[in-house]
C-alpha cells in the first residue's frame, strides 16, 4: 500500500466503509492508553492513496469503537475525567466533517447505583458497536446488570432498552463479539473469563442471548481464538496439564452451534500473538501474529510463526500463501474484505531488543492481497 500519512500507533479505530478504510485516533502507549491521538486518515484501494481526515472538533478522544451505518463512520469516544461516560460521534466521508450524535453521562451513587445525568443510553460502558441494518448494536455493560447490549438509532438518536446476558456465572464479561448475520451476533469468550471453548449467540430480533458451547469439544479448560465474519474460528486450546494445540471451529447457522473443523498446523502460539482470519469468496485466510522465538516451558514446545494461510469454506484443509511485501509478525493490525482483496494495514510488532514476543513496536504500514484461486487449490 502507498505510505500512510499517519504516525505508527497502536489501536486505531478503522472501519471498512465499502470504498475507504477509514482509519482515525490511536495512542502512543497500548499499555497506559497514553497521549490519543485525534488526527486520521482514509485509504482508497481503488487508486491507492490516502486523504486526512478533517481536524476532530470534539474534546475526548480517547477511543476507538467503530460502525459503518447510514453513510457515516460511528465512534465511541472517552475521556480521562468521565468516569462514567461517553460521547457517540460521527464522520461523514461525503462530506468530510464531524458531528456529535449522542453523549451518555452517568453519576455513581454511593450506594454503587449508576443513573443518567444526560442523554437516553440504556448502556454505561461502551465496549463495542456493530451495523445492523440502518441500526447500531451496542455491546457494554451496565453497573446493576454486568453485561448487556442495546440498539441505538442514528436517525433519530433513539435507544432501545437493554438486554442482559444473563449467565449466572457471567463469562460474557470478557465475551468477543465476532461477526453478525441478518439476525444475529456470534461471539467467543476469552480464556480467562471462560473456560473450555465456549460462545454466545445474540438474536437480535428476539431480543435473547444464549450461550454455547462446541459439539464434540473436549474438556478443556482454556482457549484463546479468532473468529471471521463467515464463522470459521481458529485458536488454542489448553489442558489442566500445560497441554496445548491448535484447533479450530466453523459455526453451523442451522445448528447454531460451533462444530470441529481441521486445525492449521503452524502459525501464531497463544493470545499476545493475535491475528487476524478473514472470509474470502469459498474460504478464509489467516494472516499475522508474532513469532515466538523460544519455546516456554508449559506449552507442550507447540512453536509459532506469523500465519499467511488459506483454508477452504468448511475449514478442511490448508494451505500457504505467497510471501508478503509487508512483515506479517504483527498483531492489533485491521485485516478486511473489499468484495476484491484483503487489506492488512497497521498493528504493533515486537522491539529485536526487547522482550520476546511483547508488541512494543506501533506500526503503520500495510498490503493488499488478491486471494486468486489459492483457497481452492489443494
């Protein structure tokens, strides 16, 4: 791709409009959020250039949260002095200009209840936003029900009520929303919050959440993982013995549950090694994460390699793709379908004298890759 007029950062917020990545705001440090930036930029695949954004008008900026709806790029925005609050703003790419769409502020009472100081959000804390038709899907949580999602509309800045997740155990808290049918949002739980290769599905015209759980899972009591947006899922599953591999899921949507699939036999090892699987026409691919350079003792010596893989729609076989013009040992990068390639851009990657396998390094460079016919070919 053509140099970014951005500075390396780590976890911008970018979203894929159907014509432009939009990438805006990031930070300096990922580990204190320190110094946000407020600048951005949008990248045309279909002449290879970058625009600035127009200066952002808002004071807080400390965020990143993105959804496409309505012909505007959505943001969830913090500061440091809200603690219970934020503001939902907007960029309009026709236009180039910004605009404050809604704002929830809360007060914490001493009793540890939270009420609204201003606006009509039924959700406290922000952690997601997802398109749903000319609708945005809020997943957060709320102080008196853990986690919860709600609509919000655009139009008319309107809120529904909001739904908890409701698991008496409550996994969900650190539960990854993943990718989102006509009717529904599929996710994973985190290892820690989880154990054993669980997940949640979230009907949204129903208004229900139920969770699940692989078929023919075994009993494992950690997994980290990745899901894309045609429900293939890829990770690591660990045993209460320091055991580990590498497996993989694909959700069935007339099961509505994940079932086994063909696991990748080399790529990233563990969670600071993210990358990214991508839904292609007839597959995925899976791209990125961090070469770990020694093998640590608990892990079974499963080594691990930045990933540039293809696989087949049903996850059963396979197979590598060409070299990259980029360094693909990175993780927190974007990785996005336009209908005609895959862009990778972005991402943090380690410091060759640093600690192993510790992104320290932001980045802010990228490719763009033609899948061909290499995901069908054996």
């Amino acid at each position: 791709m053509a140099p970014s007029p951005l500075t390396p950062r780590f976890d911008p917020g970018v979203v894929w409009t159907g014509d432009e990545l939009v990438v805006w705001g990031g930070f300096t440090d990922r580990h204190t959020n320190g110094d946000p930036h407020d600048d951005g930029a949008a990248n045309n695949p279909s002449t290879d250039s970058w625009r600035p954004l127009a200066p952002f008008p808002f004071d807080h900026h400390d965020g990143g949260s993105g959804a496409w709806v309505g012909g505007e790029v959505l943001f969830v925005v913090y500061g440091d002095e809200l603690d219970w609050g934020w503001d939902l703003v907007a960029y309009d790419p026709a236009q180039d200009q910004w605009r404050l769409v809604d704002e929830g502020r809360f007060e914490q009472l001493p009793t540890d209840e939270v009420i609204p100081v201003s606006g009509d959000a039924t959700v406290h804390l922000v952690r997601y936003l997802m398109a749903w038709g000319d609708q945005v899907v809020v997943i957060g949580s709320r102080s008196d029900s853990g986690r919860v999602w709600a609509t919000f509309d655009p139009a008319d800045a309107s809120w529904s009520d909001f739904t908890p997740f409701g698991f008496d155990d409550d996994p969900i808290l650190d539960g990854l929303p993943q990718f989102i049918t006509a009717d529904q949002i599929v996710g994973h739980f985190s290892a820690i919050a989880a154990p054993g290769p669980r997940g949640f599905l979230i009907d949204l015209a129903a208004g229900q959440v139920q969770e699940m759980t692989p078929s023919g899972a075994p009993p494992w009591i950690g997994s980290e993982g990745v899901v894309d947006a045609g429900g293939g899922s890829v990770g690591l599953e660990y045993t209460q013995e320091g055991d580990v591999r590498r497996v993989a899921y694909r959700f069935d949507a007339r099961a509505e549950n994940w079932v086994a699939a063909t696991a990748p036999d080399r790529g990233p090892m563990d969670d600071v090694g993210e990358v990214e699987l991508v839904q292609v026409p007839g597959g995925h691919l899976w791209i990125g994460g961090l070469t770990v350079d020694d093998v640590r003792s608990g892990h079974n010596r499963l080594r691990s390699e930045a990933a540039a893989l293809a696989a087949d729609a049903d996850l059963t076989r396979w197979s590598s793709l060409p070299p990259a013009p980029i360094d693909l040992s990175r993780n927190g990068h974007v990785a996005v379908w336009t209908g005609e390639e895959v862009i990778v851009w972005g991402g943090a990657t380690v410091d060759p004298a640093g600690p192993v396998n510790l992104a320290s390094v932001p980045l802010n460079d990228g490719a763009r890759y033609r899948p061909g016919d290499v995901v069908a070919a054996d």
